[in-house]
C-alpha cells in the first residue's frame, strides 16, 4: 500500500516536521541524503506513512514533512541504529536540526 500525506484534523497521525538549516551549495546534497535515507531505510519502519521534503527558494533549509501512524512508532524509529546512521549523517551537512512532532488542529480545504 503507498501512502501519500493526507492532511486532516480527523486523521489521528504524527506529523514530524524537521527543519534543516543547510549552506546554500549543500541543499541538493541533503535532500539527496534524505531521500535515500527514507527509500533504503525509513519506509521500512513500522507506522511509516510517507515522507516529502521541501526545498526553499533561497538554498538554507530542507524541511522535511512526514507522517507516521503514532508517534510510538516515529519513536522507535528514532532508536533503531540503521536509522540513527541516516540521522546523523543529515547532522553533518546541516548547520541546525530542529524535529518537532505535531497534530493538525485545524484544517481548511478549499471546497
């Protein structure tokens, strides 16, 4: 089954977004990164849903925005070692990392 981000208010998932500060000429190299890192590794774990990862026009931040079916889930995600050599190679290029986990509160489609 492929999962794609679904954003609603009724939809009980954690939504990890993780913002990345990176040097402009590393951006494509981090996207890279993660985007193997979530092709080899991440889509393997258990309540994984779907991650995208997000460019900004002026080349500083990468955010990623996942879904995972818990946030049990995205937790034992973050002790699984396989997946720690991803995260922390992703360290290496960024200059800041901030994970946060959210729910949607409020969402408004247009009709």
């Amino acid at each position: 089954m492929t999962a794609t981000a679904r954003i609603a208010s009724d939809r009980p998932v954690a939504t990890l977004i993780n913002v990345f500060t990176v040097p402009a000429e590393r951006q494509q190299e981090l996207i890279d990164l993660l985007a193997h890192a979530t092709e080899t590794t991440m889509k393997h774990q258990p309540g994984f849903l779907c991650a995208n990862f997000h460019a900004s026009h002026d080349g500083e931040r990468v955010i990623n925005y996942a879904q995972w079916e818990s946030e049990a889930h995205y937790r034992a995600m973050l002790a699984n070692p396989e997946a720690r050599v991803h995260m922390d190679q992703a360290a290496t290029i960024a200059t800041d990392v901030q994970p946060r986990l959210f729910h949607v509160a409020s969402h408004h489609p247009r009709p």
